[in-house]
C-alpha cells in the first residue's frame, strides 16, 4: 500500500478540522496515513511518502504562520518528483491576500516536482459541512490515486 502524509498547523482549529475531514477520507479508502503537526515534520520526510497534504492557515496579509516557515524553507532541499500534492487551508477574506499561505505551499511543491491533484482548497473561517464533504473526497481521491499507481 502506497503511503500518504498530511501535515498542518491551526490556531483555531479551522484548519485542523479541514485536516481531520481530509484523513477521515484517506482512511476510508484505505490509505496509510501519517498525520504530523507542522512543527514537528520534518521536509525530507515528505520524500518517503507518495502522497502529500500540507494545510496551513493564512496569518496577517497573506503570509506563512510563523511555525510553517522551517518546513516550507526546508522544501527547498528535497525531489518531490512523482509524488501528489495538495494544499489547503483556511483565511479571511477582509484581507487583501486570501489564504496565501495555500498558494505558497502548492506553488512550492510544484516547483519541487510534485504533481498537484487538485487546486489548493481554501475555506474561509471554518469549514461548512459541504466543505468537510469535499475534503473526505480529495482525501479518498489521493487514496484511490495511490492505491491505484501500485
């Protein structure tokens, strides 16, 4: 079975309850799945797994939280190339920058080679139910992407 990784940070929790909708998904279908707090992964880790999530919320106008900028600056280090990538997270939309801190992390993971599944997905506040359906889905889909590449 292929392995998936999802790491995250949340301060309030918005976006750790995109990640638990995302791994309750990827479960379902079956998938291997590691679930690491930002703060405690490590970039080159993401190397030894086929697929990855990075979620993280947009902090002031558009930028990284703080606690994302060791794994985001370690990416720099590493060949994602022939794993499946996704973004997500949650923002504001007073803020001129809407959850740019998705639009980073997928940015780089393409420019370390890995293939983006689906757009970065950004919920504004908390996520709806609808919204937490979705995430299930891209977590199965990342699942049966993987499951199906053996």
């Amino acid at each position: 079975m292929e392995k998936i990784i999802l790491v995250c940070c949340s301060m309030t929790g918005n976006t750790e309850e995109m990640a638990d909708a995302i791994a309750e998904g990827a479960r379902a279908a079956g998938a291997q799945l590691t679930v690491r707090d930002i703060m405690d992964a490590e970039a080159a880790e993401l190397e030894q797994y086929d697929g990855i999530f990075i979620g993280a919320y947009t902090w002031g106008e558009g930028d990284l939280p703080d606690e994302s900028l060791d794994l985001y600056e370690g990416l720099d280090a590493v060949d994602l190339a022939g794993k499946t990538a996704m973004a997500f997270g949650s923002g504001d939309t007073s803020y001129d920058i809407y959850c740019g801190a998705v639009d980073q992390f997928e940015a780089k993971l393409a420019e370390r080679g890995a293939n983006i599944m689906a757009p970065g997905f950004k919920v504004e506040f908390n996520p709806s139910e609808d919204e937490k359906e979705r995430l299930r889905e891209l977590g199965r889909r990342m699942a049966e992407l993987q499951v199906g590449a053996v």
